[in-house]
C-alpha cells in the first residue's frame, strides 16, 4: 500500500512541475495552452504517463503531442532536477479523451431526457 501511495504522491508532483514548466517555459507554438489531467507512474518509476487535453482548437492533439515529445527530454530533466530525483521517469504524453467522450455521452443524455419530455407533453 505505502509504495502505491508513493507513486501517487510522485505523480501528482510531477503533474504540478510539469504544469509549470509547460505554461512558462515550453516555446513550441504547436503546444500552447494544455491541461494536463493525470500522471501514470509505471510501478518501477521509469515511466510516467502524462494525460493531457488541448485548451482551446488551436492546434489538434496530434500537433500537440507532437510539440510535448519534442520537449520531453528536457521537461524530464526539469522534473527530475525540481523534484530531486535520482531517476526522473521517461515522459510519454497521451491524449486525454475521456473528456471528450464524457461531453459526447452527456450530450446524449440530455437529448434522450429532452426527447422523453416532449412525448409527455401533451400538443
């Protein structure tokens, strides 16, 4: 149990530096605003998975991957400096589609609930 505490704890701090890092000191135009929604450390530490979610349609996810692997390497180094570890985990970015797809199945929703209220109502 301590040792998947741990990795949470690690996880949520890297989700914090790398938020940082990402707004203020990443050029790449390709990433520009991004949310970052989660981090997955690997149970050994040497991989962290880093969810994220376009803010805004400037640039499609692809585009925007694309922009944070180019900076990953240096956003390793960053984390692993900023967080005193001796191992930073190597960073692979994964788009967040659970959003979306929780956008998309609201919208169902609401439109069954509006299709059932109109055959209630008597016209």
């Amino acid at each position: 149990m301590a040792g998947k505490a741990r990795q949470q704890r690690i996880g949520a701090e890297i989700q914090r530096v790398l938020s940082e890092l990402i707004a203020r000191e990443v050029k790449d135009p390709r990433v520009g605003m991004v949310t970052l929604t989660a981090v997955k450390l690997s149970p050994d530490a040497s991989v962290a998975q880093v969810f994220f979610v376009p803010f805004g349609d400037r640039h499609p996810a692809d585009e925007v991957a694309a922009g944070l692997e180019r900076a990953a390497g240096y956003l390793r180094g960053e984390v692993g400096r900023r967080l005193a570890l001796r191992h930073a985990p190597r960073l692979e970015f994964v788009f967040d589609s659970s959003i979306g797809e929780a956008i998309r199945l609201t919208s169902l929703i609401d439109r069954a609930v509006r299709d059932d209220q109109h055959k209630d109502d008597p016209a």
